[in-house]
C-alpha cells in the first residue's frame, strides 16, 4: 500500500476535506464517513463494506465494522445527499469565466471495476434475432 494513505499529515487533510461533504452528520459520524472514502481510495476497488474493513480500515482506526455500518445507516447522511455535496464540490473547481456556459458532469458511481460485456454501454447485450436462426435486424417473411 502507498505510503500517501499512511502519512499523517496526508490523512489529516483528507478526513478534513472528506468531513465537509458530511455537514448534517455528527462529528463522530462524519469521521467514519470520511474514512471508508479514504479506503476506497486506498484500495481503488472494494465490492463490500466488510472488504473495506478488513483489508485498510482495521488496520487504521480502532473502530468496529458496526460503527461504519450504522454511520451509513444514518438517515441524515443519505447517496442524494453524498452525490449533492460531491456535484457541488466538483463545481468550485469550474473557472469563473465558464459559468455561464452549460456543464457536464459525468460520474460513476460504481465503487468496483468492471469487467466483461454485460454492463450498460457495452453493445448489444441480448439479440432476441439469433435465438431464431436469422440475422439481427432482418425481418422473417410472413
């Protein structure tokens, strides 16, 4: 693992950074938030909370696997309410003269890589034409 998770000073200004898109959760709650952000970053790819926590999390803090989950339990701290603070973050950093030109932001919100041809925006996924013997797109005579 890179040192850049590891080194205080980093990790200091990261949970500060990664609190602030928290303002309705508690302090307490904001923190344990920010950390699962830092391991995902950390770990770039994590299909579980449970993952999280056992390969960066308990090994960088001393809080128990139920306290991330009831933090992401908490019915202040909602994904609307993360994709709000994260689209409004995203936007302090659009320069002053683009403002009122319209903007595009493009997210995904995927927390694991993906791989193979069955996801959205691959191709087509399923050809109801070859189960029939014939050509996609080709129409049978009647």
């Amino acid at each position: 693992m890179s040192q850049l998770y590891t080194s205080q000073s980093t990790v200091d200004k990261l949970l500060t950074i990664f609190s602030s898109l928290f303002p309705a959760a508690t302090r307490p709650t904001r923190h344990l938030l920010a950390w699962l952000l830092i391991a995902q970053l950390a770990l770039e790819s994590a299909p579980s909370v449970r993952c999280l926590f056992r390969q960066f999390l308990s090994k960088q803090t001393d809080a128990s696997l139920n306290s991330y989950y009831r933090a992401l339990g908490n019915g202040l701290v909602t994904d609307a309410s993360i994709r709000q603070a994260l689209a409004l973050r995203a936007l302090t950093i659009v320069p002053g003269a683009l403002w009122q030109e319209p903007i595009l932001l493009s997210v995904d919100d995927t927390t694991i890589a993906k791989w193979g041809k069955h996801f959205d925006g691959v191709g087509i996924l399923y050809d109801h034409a070859k189960h029939e013997g014939k050509s996609y797109g080709v129409q049978s005579p009647k």
